[in-house]
C-alpha cells in the first residue's frame, strides 16, 4: 500500500465519563495516551465483546480513537441528519482529513505527525449503543422522523474510524499534515509456492 498524506482537522480529549471529547488548541500524547483523556492508560477492564471475561484488566489497544472528515459525512448522509456529525460528539481524539478509507486501515499502520509523534492502529473502532442512544437523543433529521437508537450503528457500519496505541510521544496540533503508512506484511513472510 501507499503512504497516504492526511491534514489534521481537528483534536479532542476528555476527561470525564460523557462519550463526547472537547475540541483542544493541541493534544500531548505519551507512551500510555492522551495527556488528560479519559481512555489514557496502558491497560483497561474488558467490557462485553472483548475476548476476555467483562471486567478483566488487560493492555489498552484503545489509547487514542481516530475519525475522518469524509467518514463523518457519508454517516450523515446516511443519517440524513441535519447539523454536521464531529468528532467532538463521536468522543474521539483526532479528525483526520484526506483519509476516505480511514476505517480500513490495517492493524500496525503507523500516524507520523511533524513533531515525530507516532500512533500505530490496532483495530476498527465499532460503533456502540450508547453512542447510538446519546446522538438519537441530541440529533436531528431533514426529514423531522425521530432517529432510532440503532441509526448510528447502521450508518457507521464500517465507517467509524481506528482505535490504537501510542508508539512515539510528541504534540498533535490542528492543521499538521500526517503520514499515514499502511502496514503491509514484509515480503519475507511470503511463503513461497515451491
């Protein structure tokens, strides 16, 4: 895969128990997250869906979350919301834009930003009930119908954005350029066909 070049749109932390992050001048990240974010840590309780039994501690792969401005918008659409959809409401950490396929990236693809900040993807970040419940809730539609708890997991299906790690410490500030390098398996991993 090719390297991809991104322009930051926006950062967010917070720090208490609401899903939705304030937007920030810049954010810091440290080797266990984002300096005054809730999710900073370097390990969390697993909560339903994870492998492990609920409420096992285990390694945080969820440090920092990542959305992209085209993203944002096709869930709009889908949503036929009226006001935009931002990454101050989904709770995540960065806006990325020039990404269109951001929730695609493979696990181990690497964020470099200007000051040599480093995140690395772990995974997709999957959209949760109770982010569909609070949007319904504070959310409008063209059309005027009510949105529906479920309207935001089937809208974002695929499209809701990378969860990760921290891999170099370093400040993120809006406007920075980011280079985005998809992980690809080295070639000596290929097993030949003899």
């Amino acid at each position: 895969m090719k390297t991809i070049t991104a322009t930051v749109v926006s950062v967010h932390s917070g720090g208490s128990e609401q899903l939705a992050k304030e937007e920030q001048a810049s954010i810091i990240v440290e080797l266990d997250g984002v300096v005054g974010d809730r999710h900073r840590s370097y390990s969390r309780e697993a909560w339903a869906g994870d492998k492990q039994a609920k409420g096992t501690v285990r390694r945080n792969e969820r440090q920092w979350s990542a959305v992209s401005a085209e993203e944002l918008l096709e869930i709009r659409g889908a949503m036929d919301l009226v006001e935009p959809l931002t990454a101050t409401a989904l709770g995540a950490n960065l806006c990325l834009e020039g990404v269109a396929e951001l929730s695609r990236l493979p696990k181990g693809s690497i964020l470099r930003f200007p000051t040599g900040a480093e995140l690395m993807v772990a995974e997709y970040n999957p959209p949760c009930l109770d982010m569909g419940t609070k949007l319904a809730e504070t959310l409008t539609t063209r059309s005027g119908a009510p949105l529906e708890n479920t309207s935001f997991s089937k809208a974002s299906k695929s499209l809701r954005g990378v969860v990760g790690v921290v891999e170099v410490a370093g400040i993120i500030n809006p406007g920075d350029e980011v280079e985005i390098i998809p992980y690809e398996h080295p070639s000596w991993l290929a097993r030949s066909a003899d």
